[in-house]
C-alpha cells in the first residue's frame, strides 16, 4: 500500500465519525418536530425543549480533559475515547422513554462530538502529509454537513428511533478502523520513542527525500523537550504555569480563539440548529420553512464541497477572509430586508431575506465551516497540545452553547434585524484580527509554523519548497544547557559518502 492510501487509510475513521457528528447537530430539531405530534408518547415543554436543543454544549465541557489525557496516553486513544462516548450517547437514545433520558443521552453525545473534533483534527494535522492536510480537514467539514442534512431530511419520513440507530452505525465503523492505527510520530518522538516515531513515520509516509527531512526535523524539535515527569504537585503547578505564560502557548490560544469567534460568531451555529424556525419567522409558513431547511442544508453540503477547488489553489487566510467579507456582506442585506418588513416597507412573507440567507449559507460554507478548526488545529504547538486541545474543547463549548441560549432573546430583544446586524459586526471585527495578525498554515509543517510566531528553532521550509538542491536538514549539534537546535542543509552526496564509512550522523 503507497503512503497516500495509508494516510487516506488513518482519516478514513475521523470521516465517518464525522457524519455521527453532525447528525447529532441536526437531532434536536426531528426530535422537537416529532414531539409536537399528538402521537408521539414523549411531550416535551418549553424548559426541556430548550435542554434538548443545547445541551450538547454544556455537557461537552467536562470533555476538555480528553485532549489532556491524549496528550498522556496518544492520538489513538484519546479518539477511541470520544467515539464510545457518542456511541453510548445514540444508545441511550435509542432506548429512551421520557425527555429526561433523551437529555441524558445527548450529554453522552456532547461529551464525546466536542472532544471528537478536536481530537480529529489534532490527529490529522500530525499524520498526514501537509500537502492533502487540509483537504482531509475539509471533508471532516463536508461529512459533519452530511450528517446535518441526512438527519434532517429523514425526520420527515423517520422516527427518531431508526434514525438514531441509522446514525450509530458510522462511528462504530470508524472505531473499529482506527484500532488498526499506528501511534502519531509527533507524540511518539515527543514521549522520547524514538524507534517507534521513525517505524511509524516511515509506515505513514515513505522513505523519499522530503518523508526523511521531515522527520528528521520532527525527531530534533521535540526531543529537545522530553523530560522527566514531576513527582511533586509543586513541580506541576510550576511547570503548568510556565507553560500558559510561555508565547508559544497564549500567542497561538489566542489566535485559536479569534478563529473559532469567526464560526460562532457570526451566527452560523444558530443557523443550523434553529433554521426550522428562524425561517419560518421570515416566511411565516412552515411548509416553505421545512423546503428552505431543507435547501440550506443541500446548499452548505454543496458549498462545503465546491470549497475543495479553493483549498487545493489558494491559501487558508484568503480563503476564510473572502469567504468571511461574503457572509457579512449577505447578513447585512438580511438586516436590511428584515428591518424594511419590520417597517412594513417590503411584504411580510416576502422570501427576499431568505434568499440573502441562503446567499449567507453559501459564503460562509466555503470557508467559515472548515477553516477556523483547521488553522487552530494547525497553530497549536505538539509540545502543548494537551492544555492547548482542551483550551479549544472550552471555547467551541462554551461558544456553542452561549450562542444557542443566547439566540431566542436576541431576537426577541433586538428583533430579527438586529440580531443580523450584531452577527455582521462581530463577524467584521473577526475578520479584520485575522488579517492582520493570525499566521499563514497551508502546506507548512507544524514546525514551520511554530516558528512563524517564536523564533525558538529557525524556520526552515520543507525540501519540497527549496530551489531544485539535492540536499536533506541534519541535525549536527545541540549545545549543552540550550534550548536552541543547530542545524545545517548536507548535500545527499556527503552524507551517503559518510554512511559508507560507517560514520555516526545524527
């Protein structure tokens, strides 16, 4: 088997996984539709709709020690991890007689999707070739809207038994491929094993030229860093809090935050789990609310899917950003239409501010949905991707379920126009910090970008982006009491010369 299917191999569990991912996103609105029918046996109120609707959320911010024990016992475990969570999640569904239970069961789910993501993309960005990285973070994206759109077009004709059982189905798969893993070659030189990084790293990418200064550059850049465990909670909380203060680690949270507020913020979240009713506020007729659900599900799926052409061409940061000024330009128009019904201006039922919505929809699925997770994953630094994992569970729990309950009052407080218009804003400000600060990440390895934002290890480029030179990066010395690594560009001739005689290269 060629490298490339190898790591097509490893994503595949990550991609199934998704599709439960994202079906659960979408289950709360079946479940609330279903409900409302008098032959439905579970009746659900107004409090324990609203549970139902946003609890994934909450229950998701326990699961901010999963990326912290990952850190501890490696990638595969930490995804093993949140797909039995999930899987015991749509169990417990399945099985449900009350609201109650159904409650619990999405905690399960919470707990298990929120840490699912992270560890997903965290595992991807270490495994796969900086080349096809992002490309396989997209159809992460793609198949979470997939997810999305098949659970909500069977909840016209399903009951929500069958589909949490249909949804099952994918995780448990991807649980069973990704028992055949290899451990991550970052983590693995990052513990000090060495032997097995090199066997790993060999198995996932080849032995050509590039694959062999890759990992040299991993063993050098992490080795650096192993150290004994402490034994005293001083030690820890000594350790811990030169950790958080270092740049290395609030310079890229920081930048991890201001993209995952580009999603969050800008209402897309709100978008996906309350479009049912959202719309039916602007077109004031259920049917054309369930046909536009439907349509702006299909729609995403297709943007989400056309963005493939612009990833594999253009960089993340024009991608996000045009994608970004797009959905504001469009939420704005929204505000604008809204705000003109509101006056009595244009129609009540007109369908103009859904067709901007729609126009939202699909800016913002060719680049808001996937970007911000990727470059976050991207900018978190190996060393500091426990704290750094769970730091990113917080913030993406924390935002979904503050956007979620936060929603029904805005509009009821700022009316719909100005809900839009507040979602327009923050989107911009967003924006305008990612221009200007947040780095570049396509096609760098993690050490590249690491250095892009601390010069502790020069930033040097992979083989395949240096001028046509037959040449590899070796480590030659490493000077005592020194954080800082020295390398040097050997031509392949001297060190094949070296080889022959048998003479010690690090």
């Amino acid at each position: 088997m060629s490298p490339i299917l190898k790591q097509l191999f490893v994503a595949a569990s990550p991609q199934l996984a998704a599709i439960s991912a994202g079906g659960l996103i979408g289950f709360p609105s079946v479940l609330l539709q279903q409900f409302k029918s008098n032959e439905s046996s579970i009746h659900v109120d107004v409090h324990s709709a609203s549970w139902i609707a946003s609890i994934h959320g909450l229950a998701g911010i326990p699961s901010l020690f999963i990326p912290y024990i990952m850190q501890h016992r490696g990638r595969k475990f930490g995804f093993h991890t949140c797909c039995l969570l999930v899987i015991l999640g749509w169990t417990i569904i399945y099985f449900a007689r009350t609201a109650a239970t159904i409650i619990v069961g999405e905690s399960f789910q919470g707990l298990g999707a929120k840490s699912l993501l992270v560890v997903s993309y965290l595992t991807i960005s270490e495994m796969v070739h900086p080349k096809y990285r992002n490309i396989l973070m997209l159809f992460y994206s793609i198949n979470q809207t997939l997810g999305v759109t098949l659970v909500h077009a069977l909840g016209r004709f399903l009951h929500w038994k069958m589909i949490s059982a249909i949804m099952m189905v994918p995780v448990v798969v991807a649980f069973l491929l990704s028992c055949t893993w290899p451990e991550s070659p970052a983590w693995l030189a990052l513990k000090g094993r060495l032997e097995e990084c090199k066997k790993s790293f060999l198995w996932l990418r080849g032995t050509d030229d590039d694959a062999i200064s890759e990992m040299n550059e991993i063993l050098n850049s992490y080795t650096s860093h192993v150290k004994e465990k402490p034994k005293k909670f001083k030690e820890v909380a000594r350790e811990f809090w030169t950790s958080i203060t270092s740049k290395d680690f609030y310079l890229p949270s920081l930048y991890m935050f201001v993209l995952l507020s580009v999603y969050y913020c800008s209402g897309n979240l709100v978008f996906l789990v309350y479009a049912m009713n959202m719309i039916e506020n602007v077109t004031k007729d259920e049917n054309s609310a369930f046909i536009g659900m439907i349509v702006m599900d299909c729609v995403t799926l297709l943007g989400n899917s056309v963005a493939y052409v612009f990833f594999k061409r253009y960089n993340n940061k024009p991608i996000l950003l045009c994608s970004g000024i797009g959905s504001a330009v469009f939420l704005l128009a929204s505000s604008i239409v809204s705000y003109l019904q509101y006056l009595e201006v244009v129609r009540e039922d007109s369908l103009l501010c859904l067709y901007f919505l729609v126009g939202f929809m699909i800016a913002s699925s060719l680049g808001i949905y996937t970007t911000p997770y990727v470059m976050s994953a991207e900018i978190i630094p190996v060393r500091y991707r426990g704290i750094g994992g769970s730091l990113m569970v917080i913030i993406i729990c924390a935002s979904y379920s503050f956007t979620l309950k936060i929603a029904p009052y805005l509009v009821l407080y700022l009316k719909l126009y100005g809900t839009f218009l507040l979602y327009t804003l923050m989107l911009s400000l967003c924006l305008f910090w990612v221009w200007w600060y947040v780095p570049e990440t396509k096609n760098k390895t993690l050490q590249c970008i690491e250095g892009s934002y601390v010069k502790r290890v020069p930033v040097i480029e992979p083989a395949s982006q240096l001028p046509n030179l037959n040449v590899r990066l070796v480590l030659i010395e490493k000077p005592q009491d020194s954080n800082e690594v020295v390398h040097t560009i050997v031509p392949n001739e001297v060190i094949e010369n070296l080889l022959e005689h048998k003479e010690s290269i690090t």
